[in-house]
C-alpha cells in the first residue's frame, strides 16, 4: 500500500510538473508573439498556471493579469517572467526575461533584412513564428527538455515552410497581416512540442549574482556623466526646403507656407533657451547642443560629414529628420553620408496597412522602459512613414508600425508612391 501510494503520488507530481511546463511554454510564446490578440489570451492564461500555490500568490498572478491588459503587450515582458516564478521557475523566469527584453529591443533590425529570392515571403515576416519560439526555447529550454527543444525548433521552421508555400495559393495579403492567424501560426510549435516535453522541475534559487549585477548596472547607469542640451541649431545650408526662415501665422497661406519649422524654431528656443541656424558648412557645430538636419535637397560635402561624424563621436547630438519619399533626392543625400559613416540607411518606399492606407502607430506606455519616447497611447494618424535600409547595431526604434506593407516608391505619379496594392512579398 505504501509503495502503490508513493508510486501514485510520483504520478501526480510528474502530470502536474508537465502542464506547468507546457503552460510555461504557452505564456512565454503569448509575451514574444506581441499584439493585442496575444495579450489577452495571455491575461486569460496567466491566472491558469496548473500547480499549487498559495491564495496570494494566486491573487497576484490575477493582478497582474489584470495591469498587464490595462498597460499594452510590452508588459508581458514583466508579468511573464514574474508568473515563472511564481510557478517555481526560477531560472526559466530569469531566462525569460532577458530573451524577451533582447526580442523587444532588437525586433526592428528583422524587419529591415533585404528580400530573398528563394523565400515568398519577406523575411521580416518571418518574426512571428520564428521568434516566440527562439524566446520559448531560451527560457523554457531547461524545464522542457532537450525533445521539446528540438520540437520546437522543427516545427517552427516547418509551420514557416508551410506558409510560404501556401503564400500565392490559400495565403493571401491579408491573412498574413491577419492577428489571429499570426498567433495562431505562432502556438503551433509550442503545442507540437508539448508531447515530448520531460517532466522536470527547478530547484535552484535565482543567483544572487544576477540581483547584484542589475543592482550594480543601474549605479553606473544613473551615475553616467551627462551634458545638458543649451542650444538647438537647425541646418540652413543644404536647402531650404522646410525651412525654419519661412512664417507660418493667420495672415500666411499656401503650400509653402505649411512646409516650415518656423514653428519648431520658435518652440526649440522656448525650451531649451536658444535656437539658431547653420548657414553654412565651415560654421562651428554647438558645443553642447542639438544639430537637426532636415531633408537636405543640396548634398553634403564630404569635408562637412567627415567633420560631423568626429563631432557625433565626440559626444555631439544629432537629429536627422527624412521625409516619407525621396523627394528632391533628400534620401539619397542623406543615406550618401550617413549609411557608410554610422550604418543608417534610408529606403525608397513607402509603409502603409493591410488596404492601402496609412498606418497608424500607436506605443502602449509600458513600453517607455524600451526607450519608446512616444509611449503615450496616442495614435497618429495618416502617417505613411518610409523604412530602413540598415540601422546601427545600438538603435533603439522610437516607434513601430504594427502588420503593414512596404512598397517601392513610383516617381512616375506626381505623388511618388506607388499603387498601394498590398502583396504578401512586401
């Protein structure tokens, strides 16, 4: 009796370590996947984790659940980890934390990967089948065993096959901007690789190590000398398109007239104290100031970049400001001087929605502590934005634009965008 009650037991404590395992692997999947759809399914299985807890610890998973949905997905990143430890896992939470922290502030440089011709789709669609299970592994790795590794591997690159053949035949432009079909495509793997997954379980605390070197980078974050901003300087001396000379009042009309910073002038020196203008190359550049370059018509010369980028280098601020089409050949300028000099490199095209339309971008505010000065909340509309090329390995993306499309410019319309016919290759 006492051999068959222990043998039962053991029986119990493996089923439950495996559901807690697979819950695991479904909830850290949900927080790399992004988006809304993903972020209440989320908040539902958040509160659902299989295993004994205490009541508080249950109430708090609730809470969490419930400031998570209030605050946008880029809270998952948080509250994912936290529901990891709370279910005794520790290290997997730890784990968790840091791959989805790294997928947050490194997503953009996938989008910005060039078409391939072997691959209908491109490849910065790719992300969200790819990427939740790159996370998942990562975290959950350790818990689930090195069969349901390899489970999601494969079936990830499988369900990723799968959608590019069928791109052109059952998937068209949009179900692949579809959300549900997106997180749909995104579970697949972690649900083919919860029948291998061993029943294991973390006994290990988290390393004191780890407190004390976040503890340790956020002295030496906050104790990071800085340089207060005294003047913004506005470049005057390659074009005057958009310039900061032209008035823009009740008494001003026209075309012109609406393509000014005078306004952005005026607030700049409001602010910081003091605004000025570059007009031309061989000026001094501000010692403790801001430099806005503003979609230069006329190139710059190599003698003027090279003296800017020794001034970036050397702790000068700069603000580069690029329209949405390479009009008067301002992108060209400035990827001319920027792409080889710090890796920024404009594309000619245009970003807009599943229907031809401008996106609309939107940062929930928890995603402030990704460096997303726009997280407010706010939508803007009617912005079709162009993309990138390549951006520096350091670049923090200020804001995105969610499922969208991005179409070559055609500089034969007057408009110098293209037809706005969403296909599943852009």
């Amino acid at each position: 009796m006492t051999c068959a009650a222990s043998a039962l037991s053991d029986k119990t404590a493996r089923s439950s370590n495996r559901a807690v395992s697979i819950w695991g692997m479904v909830i850290t999947t949900l927080a790399a996947s992004g988006g809304d759809t993903a972020l209440v399914t989320a908040c539902l299985a958040l509160p659902l984790a299989p295993v004994g807890m205490h009541l508080r610890q249950r109430v708090g998973l609730i809470l969490s659940a419930a400031f998570t949905l209030f605050l946008g997905p880029s809270a998952l990143v948080v509250a994912v980890p936290a529901a990891l430890a709370f279910a005794t896992f520790p290290i997997a939470a730890a784990r968790a934390l840091l791959a989805l922290v790294a997928l947050a502030l490194s997503a953009h440089h996938l989008e910005n990967w060039s078409s391939l011709r072997w691959l209908a789709i491109h490849p910065g669609s790719t992300g969200f089948i790819l990427m939740p299970a790159l996370v998942t592994m990562v975290a959950m790795g350790r818990v689930v065993g090195w069969r349901a590794v390899l489970a999601l591997a494969f079936s990830a690159v499988a369900t990723l096959m799968l959608i590019d053949t069928g791109v052109g035949r059952w998937i068209d432009a949009a179900t692949l901007t579809n959300p549900i079909f997106r997180l749909i495509a995104a579970l697949v793997p972690a649900v083919v690789a919860s029948f291998f997954v061993l029943p294991r379980s973390e006994t290990a605390a988290i390393s004191r190590s780890l407190i004390l070197s976040t503890a340790l980078g956020a002295t030496i974050a906050l104790a990071l000398p800085t340089k207060p901003v005294t003047s913004v300087i506005f470049d005057e001396a390659h074009g005057t398109w958009e310039t900061v000379q032209a008035p823009f009042g009740p008494n001003d009309f026209g075309r012109v007239v609406n393509y000014t910073y005078g306004l952005l002038f005026k607030y700049a020196a409001r602010v910081v104290g003091q605004a000025g203008m570059l007009m031309a190359e061989d000026e001094a550049l501000p010692e403790n100031g801001i430099l806005v370059i503003k979609m230069p018509t006329m190139p710059l010369s190599d003698k003027f970049a090279d003296r800017l980028e020794a001034w970036v280098r050397g702790g000068g601020r700069l603000l580069i400001v690029a329209d949405h089409t390479d009009l008067y050949d301002t992108s060209q300028n400035l990827n001319r001087v920027f792409a080889p000099r710090f890796g920024l490199k404009l594309n000619p095209d245009a970003v807009y929605n599943e229907i031809g339309m401008p996106t609309v971008p939107t940062t929930e505010r928890f995603a402030a502590l990704f460096g997303r000065i726009d997280a407010d909340g706010r939508q803007l509309p009617w912005q079709t934005g162009t993309s990138f090329r390549s951006m520096p390995e350091n670049a923090v993306a200020l804001s995105t634009f969610g499922p969208s499309f991005s179409e070559p410019g055609d500089y034969s319309r007057q408009n110098r965008f293209g037809p706005f016919m969403p296909r599943t290759s852009l």
